[in-house]
DNA sequence: GCGACAG
DNA sequence: ATCTTGTCGC
C-alpha cells in the first residue's frame, strides 16, 4: 500500500536540495524516457552531440513497475527505469532532458527534480502538459506561474511544451537551452529519440527478440510479460 | 467540498 | 502511458 504522504514528504526533502540556479555547458544533452507494458518499464537513455546533432550513446534497461500512474507521483513509478538505463551511460552528459516536470510540480519536485538531485547532474523537465500552475500570457517565452512563483516557462516549438527546471539550472536557462535544440515530433531532440528507444526495446521484448539484451533482470523467456 | 491532474 | 484500423487533413 502506497502512502502518498510520505511520498510527498520526500518529495519536500529532495526539492530542498535541487538547485535553481546555474548555467551547465550542454554540448552533451542526454534524454531519458519510458515505455510501458502491464507488468514492466522499458527505459532508454540517449546521448547527443549537440554540435552535429548525433546521437553518440543509446542505451536501455528494463523493471518492474511497482506503482500505478498518480499525477504528482509519477517520479517514484518511472524513476527506477530511469535510473538503471541513465546509469548504463558511458559517456557522461552535461545536461538531462526528462519527459515531465521539474520545479513545475505541486512540491517543485517532479521527476526532473528527483533524478538531477538523486544523480547529482544539471537536469531539465519537459513535458506537453501543465500539471499545476498557469501561463502567463503577453511575454515571451511565457513564464509559468505556481504559487506566486515562476516555476518554469512554455515554448511553442510547433505545439507547447513546458520546461521547467529539475537541478542545477535557472528556470530562464533551462527554456533556454531546450528552445535552442532541434524538435522532432513535437519534442527536443534528446527526447524523441530516448522515446522512440524505448518503443522499439519494448516491442523487441515482446516479440521475443530481444531478451538478451535484458538477461538476467529479472525475467527471460521463462516469464510473462502482460501487455 | 469541487475540480484539476506530468506519463 | 496503453488499447487500436482506417481515415481525414495540412
């Protein structure tokens, strides 16, 4: 059984160590993301030369999920992935991108927020929909108001997307940063690539063609994946 | 109490 | 996020 206040008390925890403020150098931007099937979490995390906008790292994990989608706690469902894929890098990433939010949560916590400080490493939230907060509209880019505080800023880059800070980035630098990259899909470049990753890994798995590449995490041809 | 609600 | 074929539109 879950106990979403205890989890939101980490969450206050962690927030007070995330770092607002700085201006990492992003020649190498990683993107991290997920697919999901009934029982498991196919994670990918992807690195990308920002000077030729090649991906020079692409890795994948797999893990059980062990929690349900609840807004506010997504982190805690898809973080363990994420962490085992991003931890599979062996090149290390000036900065991360992470499907979701950063200071742009209820508790400046979103999971941005918990890998940057978690993995000690400048990481940025991006994601398509506000989970709190409201847009400021007349200025550009448009900043994201939650509780009397700019928590992050919406860029239209074909459609909008909110980026927000997670650790060891300002707000200004992280929309910054994002809006200065590549958009494929709606999405930065880091990003669509980890997604379309994790898709393919997970479709792989499921067709049976791929487990050795997941062996010995857990399960194998021997057991089910419910889709 | 009511509504809103990342992936 | 995932389930799902064809189909309407830029």
């Amino acid at each position: 059984m879950i106990r979403r206040r205890r989890l939101a008390e980490i969450q206050r925890r962690l927030a007070e160590r995330a770092v607002l403020v700085g201006r990492p150098e992003a020649e190498l931007v990683a993107g991290v993301d997920a697919a999901y099937t009934g029982t498991h979490a196919f994670a990918a995390a992807v690195v990308v030369d920002v000077r030729s906008m090649q991906v020079v790292e692409r890795v994948a994990a797999c893990q059980r999920v062990h929690l349900p989608y609840i807004p506010g706690y997504f982190a805690f469902r898809e973080m363990g992935a994420a962490i085992k894929a991003l931890r599979r890098l062996k090149s290390r990433a000036d900065v991360l991108l992470v499907n979701g939010h950063g200071a742009a949560h209820p508790r400046r916590c979103g999971i941005a927020t918990h890998l940057g400080v978690l993995l000690r490493m400048p990481a940025i939230g991006v994601a398509s929909r506000l989970l709190c907060g409201r847009v400021e509209q007349g200025k550009e880019p448009a900043p994201v108001v939650h509780s009397g505080e700019v928590v992050g800023y919406a860029l239209h880059c074909g459609r909008a997307v909110y980026v927000s800070p997670g650790h060891g980035i300002s707000a200004e630098n992280a929309a910054a940063l994002v809006a200065g990259l590549p958009f494929r899909k709606h999405l930065p470049l880091p990003l669509h690539e980890a997604h379309a990753t994790a898709e393919a890994v997970k479709k792989r798995i499921i067709n049976g063609d791929a487990e050795i590449i997941f062996e010995g995490e857990g399960y194998g041809k021997g057991e089910r994946i419910h889709r």
